[in-house]
C-alpha cells in the first residue's frame, strides 16, 4: 500500500478531469484525516433541537413543532456536516419508521448524517459533450431511528488512517436529541435519554500551549455568571485558580494554589480519613443542638465502629451580678444532642425559690480512626 499520492504538474501537460479531480481529493483527504485523528467527533456548534407550540386544526390537541438549528458536526470520518438554515421535522417521515409502535411517553433518537448531491451548473457544453453534474452539495439527511438506537452511536468505527473520502458517504450517526411522539405528533424533546446524550467536538492533545500566559477551562463556550472555570495563570507570581464566574467574567476564586505550593480554599477540606487518625472538631454549643462531626467523618463510619467518638462538654457559666449560678445537667446523648440545664438562685433576695434555664456548653468531640491490625 501507498501513502498519499499528491497530485504535480509540468508545463505542457494535457490535464485529463482525473488530475483536476485528484487535486480536490488530495486536499480533502488531508483536512479529513485531521479532523479524524487530530480530534474526537461531535458536534462543534449548534444543532439545538428547539420548539414552537402548535395546535391541531382538527382535533385540538396540543402539539410542538421541532427544529434543528443551523451548526456543525464532524462525524467519525472527519467530515464536516453543515446544517446552514433551522429545518423543520418532518413528521411523516417520523411516522414511517415509527409509527407502527404502540402509545409510549419512551424518547426516539434523532440523527444528522452527511450525504451528497449532485448539481448541476449552467455553463459552455464540454467538447466531449458530457452532461454531467460539475458540483456536488455536501449536504445532510435527519435520521429517525427505533427506540433503543442511540447505543448504535458508540459502536460506529472510523475508516484507515489512509482511506480516502467515501463517495457516497458512509452513514456516520450523529446524535441530536430525542423526541416524544404522541397521538401522531411531536410532542416534547429532550437532550439525553436511557443515560445517553449528544456527542460534542474534542481535541486529542498531549500539550495545551496558550500565547496569553493564561490558560481557561470552562463549561460552557460563553463564561457565564456562577459557572465554574480552572484557570492557570503564568504571571510573575503564578497560580491555578478554581472558581465561579462573576458577573463582571472575572473569577472568583474558592482554591488557589500558589508557585510555593501553598493551598488556599473557601470553604472545608475533606477527604478519605486513614487508620490511626484522630480528627478533632470543638466549639460551643445551646441546649438541643446536635454537635457536628469532625470534617470528613460520616455517620455510618460510627455506626461500623471503623471510628470512635470522645465527646467533652463544659457548662458555660453567664457572668451574674447577684445571685448564683450552677451547672444542673451539661450531658450529651446518643444522637449527640446537648443537653445543659443551669440553675439559679439568689441566697439575698430572702427566697428559696431556684430556677432553672436552658444553657450552653463548650464541646470538644474527637473521633479517633481504628488501626488496621498490621497498624496501617
């Protein structure tokens, strides 16, 4: 086998319409093995599915019209579909691959796959006297296809590293979405269903290189307020940032982590507590209140007895102006809820009488890990 053979020229040279046609082969091979191998398949902008609220002229039921918006794909070949204008469902072509199933509220999977056309150019008649089509329109076709088809998606392979641009070409499936059909008409749609959603553009790269001295990730094409963003900045002080977009599209920062290696974060640190540990938690507390558990301690890890709790709590005592004040009760139950009574009473007022408050506690709440028997 040969790689691939670019087309060369002399002067002089009688140019049959297979040298012209290898020169657009050559180029579009190029640009197909590029968007194959260079990047992985997907949609790289637009083709939405949106709605529009109908109405049956003859029975009155509601119903909506679906549109695929105008964007692009790049299928599992490396060729680009171009849908340039919103087009309309149709919903008999709907129907006659689907119709015959029974009343469900299950979403049907809708695809987009390239397909040529030829056309026609008005133009001088060609010596030979051909009559043939001198374009051909690199369209595309909307797929309706059974209940359950979306898995199809992922078991489509690309074509040789060195296999030339099919003609016609090969039915790549894109996903768009899904539509619910009901008593003969669309009647919902929706991104993903049975755990299965659109496919979207990447790129295959070991090195991700920025000329700004800052490099951004980010959810969406557009930084939205409250969306996050990693940010990796190469400044005279450099950092890597994540946060949530402000309104201003600047980021707030909740990690930073600095050139010393230094970590700064907004709000707790948790993660897996190893054996032998002891996490510690402490603050204070009012009658009925639950105590928190140290960070990145869980209830049912208590409950297997892989972590032991060591509760303290002290009676906070009011400063009084007169009178006196004791502790009656400062326990903690098994929930770890408070329970602290203070009394009071006043010996030069000339009265007996004791009452008895609700109050507060310092606390202290240690959870020890148990060793693993080698004591790791």
């Amino acid at each position: 086998m040969t790689g691939p053979l670019r087309p060369e020229f002399h002067e002089g040279q009688v140019l049959a319409s297979a040298d012209l046609a290898a020169t657009v082969s050559y180029a579009r091979a190029t640009a197909l093995r590029h968007a194959r191998l260079a990047h992985d398949w997907g949609i790289a902008d637009g083709l939405a599915m949106t709605t529009e609220n109908r109405t049956d002229p003859t029975t009155g039921a509601r119903y909506v019209e679906v549109s695929v918006q105008p964007g692009l794909a790049i299928d599992g070949t490396g060729r680009e579909i171009v849908v340039p204008a919103p087009v309309v469902l149709s919903e008999a072509d709907f129907e006659a691959v689907n119709g015959a199933d029974g009343p469900t509220t299950d979403p049907y999977p809708v695809f987009v796959t390239a397909v040529d056309r030829a056309q026609r150019t008005t133009g001088p008649a060609s010596c030979a006297g051909s009559t043939g089509p001198t374009r051909v329109e690199e369209s595309y076709q909307i797929l309706f296809r059974r209940l359950g088809d979306e898995r199809l998606v992922a078991d489509q392979q690309p074509p040789a590293v060195n296999a030339a641009p099919a003609a016609p070409p090969v039915v790549w499936l894109v996903l768009l979405g899904f539509v619910q059909w009901t008593a003969g008409h669309f009647t919902a749609v929706f991104p993903t269903a049975r755990l299965v959603g659109p496919r979207y553009l990447g790129v295959r790269a070991d090195t991700v290189s920025a000329r700004s001295g800052s490099l951004s990730l980010r959810t969406q094409p557009e930084a939205g307020e409250g969306k996050p963003a990693l940010v990796l900045s190469g400044a005279a002080a450099p950092t890597l940032v994540y946060g949530l977009y402000k309104g201003t599209g600047e980021v707030d920062p909740l990690m930073t982590v600095e050139s010393n290696g230094n970590l700064t974060i907004a709000g707790s640190f948790s993660g897996r507590i190893s054996a032998g540990s002891v996490l510690v938690t402490s603050g204070s507390a009012t009658d009925g209140m639950l105590l928190p558990l140290p960070s990145g301690v869980t209830p049912e890890e208590i409950a297997d007895g892989q972590v032991s709790l060591h509760v303290s709590v002290t009676p906070r005592i009011p400063p009084s102006g007169k009178g006196l004040i004791v502790p009656a009760e400062a326990t903690v139950d098994d929930q770890l809820r408070v329970r602290c009574r203070l009394r009071f009473y006043d010996p030069a007022a000339g009265s007996t009488t004791v009452k008895e408050r609700s109050g507060a506690v310092d606390f202290l709440v240690l959870a020890t890990v148990a060793a693993t028997s080698g004591g790791g």
